[in-house]
C-alpha cells in the first residue's frame, strides 16, 4: 500500500481500498480528493487528513464526528456518507462525489435567471428540512455548504458542527456549546453561545436568502466584531432594497427569518418550505 509521506497527499497515492485521483479542494487541515476504489467500479469523495496533522486528536474526532452525522442521513438533497477510517494515524471520511460547485461559486460562474434561483431555493429549503426532521441542528449554514448540481439539484454538505437535538428534549432543553461558525451567517443566540435550535439554523437559512437574492450578506462590518454586533444589534434590511424584482411579501419574509428573537421566526423548516411551496419570490412569473 502507498501512502503520501510529505506534506500533502498525491495523485495515485493509496488510501485502505481506495486510490487517489484528483485533488478537489484543501484546506488548513483536510483534503478533498475524487478517489477510485481499487475492487468496484466506483467513484467516491474523500475528505483526508493532511499529513503533517497526522495523530491530531481534534482532527480525528472531527471526522469521526461528521461521519456519525452523515451515516444517520439518506436523502437527495444531503450528501451521502459511506464510511470511515484510520490509517497511520491520518483519518478519513468517504462519501458521495458530487462534482458540482458550491452556491457562491455557481452564482458567479451561471448569472442564474429568477426561475433558477427559485429553484435552488427551494431545494436548499428541502434539504434543511430533512436535515431537521432527523434531530439535527446544522450550525453552519452558509452558501459554501451547499453544493449545487445541473438543473438546480442541491446537495447539503459538512455535518462537522452539528448537533443531535433529540425529539422529546426539542423544546426542553435546546443545544449549548462553545461559540462555533462562520461570522457573516451566525444567529444571534449562536454568538452568544446560547442554547440554539432548529430556528437557528433558520436565521442562517435567512442569511443565504438574502445574499442569494442580493449579492450581499445582510451584514458586513470592518471587523469581526463589528459584523457580530451588527448581526445582534442592527435591524435586518429589506432584500427588496437591493433587488427590486422581489415581492414585497417575500422580502418581508425574509427579514422574518432574520428576526433577532428566535420565538420571531418560524418555528420550523418544514413552515419555511410550505411558504417557499405556495409563494412566489419575484414579481415576474416563474416557471
């Protein structure tokens, strides 16, 4: 077996029954690769530890963590996870290859019409949904998570930050942990490292909406503080003001999402999806 012994993987390398094929993203810690296995004619992802992280405890239990989200979840709108190992102390996780670009990236390479955004909307909107329905609270809801596909097809992607929120302590006892996620998409109760449930994720959700349909996220600062006192200070503003195909209606509901009181937004992704179901989102008609 081949394994890298420098400071990045390589192509052909072999990883337990799996070969190396191409290098699809890296970051501080992993790499991503499209992979062969070496017995069946299948082609995988895996994400994989950086070498020189090698016996990293944090990074371990990283992927094991995301491993043990994926395996719980089975839909097409969430990326499939396969499996998970160890080899010289490097861990790796396999899943689905989904050779497609993440939301920011295939807005600015498509320049997508309103009846593509709609549709992606509402398929990002599905996937939270079941997301949700298993009892997990993603925490890291943003547009570099969701990978999407020809004709609109979203993929829900990195369960690293997620926690199971067990059904008959749903509103018992909501999740508290260490402050953890990206800046610009953060609930305000996420900030402050509050207990957080599903209508956390669904301010994020309101988040990537407003970018998504604007160009912008709804707030930007000088400084990180300054974008987190803004996400819990500074009043939502209207995506309409920046977009003016969107109705009125839905750009209020928008800011809904965005409401700095969880008990303010909808309780759950299943009302979002109903609404985005039975609504329009531009004035001009969609089909």
């Amino acid at each position: 077996m081949t394994r890298a012994s420098s400071e990045r993987h390589a192509a052909n390398d072999s990883w337990g029954e799996y070969r190396l094929v191409h290098r699809v993203v890296q970051s501080q810690a992993t790499e991503i690769w499209e992979v062969a296995h070496q017995r069946r004619n299948q082609t995988c992802a895996m994400k994989i530890m950086m070498p020189h992280w090698a016996g990293s405890r944090h990074v371990i239990q990283s992927l094991k963590r995301e491993y043990n989200v994926g395996r719980t979840l089975d839909h097409h709108t969430v990326i499939q996870t396969y499996g998970y190992g160890v080899i010289d102390r490097i861990a790796f996780l396999v899943m689905e290859f989904y050779p497609a670009p993440n939301l920011k990236q295939w807005t600015h390479q498509k320049s997508p019409e309103e009846k593509d955004l709609a549709r992606v909307i509402r398929s990002m909107a599905e996937s939270l949904c079941y997301f949700h329905q298993q009892n997990w609270v993603h925490r890291d809801i943003k547009p570099d998570n969701f990978l999407v596909g020809d004709a609109g097809k979203v993929k829900l992607i990195d369960f690293n930050l997620a926690k199971k929120l067990p059904s008959w302590l749903r509103r018992v006892l909501p999740i508290q942990s260490k402050v953890q996620g990206t800046p610009s998409y953060m609930s305000p109760e996420q900030i402050r490292g509050e207990p957080q449930d599903f209508r956390s994720d669904i301010y994020s959700f309101g988040c990537v909406l407003f970018e998504l349909l604007t160009g912008k996220p709804p707030f930007t600062g000088e400084s990180a503080n300054d974008l987190l006192n803004k996400h819990l200070r500074a009043a939502a503003p209207s995506p309409q003001k920046f977009n003016a195909a969107i109705r009125p209606a839905f750009s209020e509901q928008v800011q809904r999402l965005l409401s700095k009181r969880p008990d303010d937004r909808p309780r759950t992704m299943d009302q979002v999806l109903e609404y985005l179901s039975n609504q329009e989102i531009f004035t001009s008609v969609q089909t």
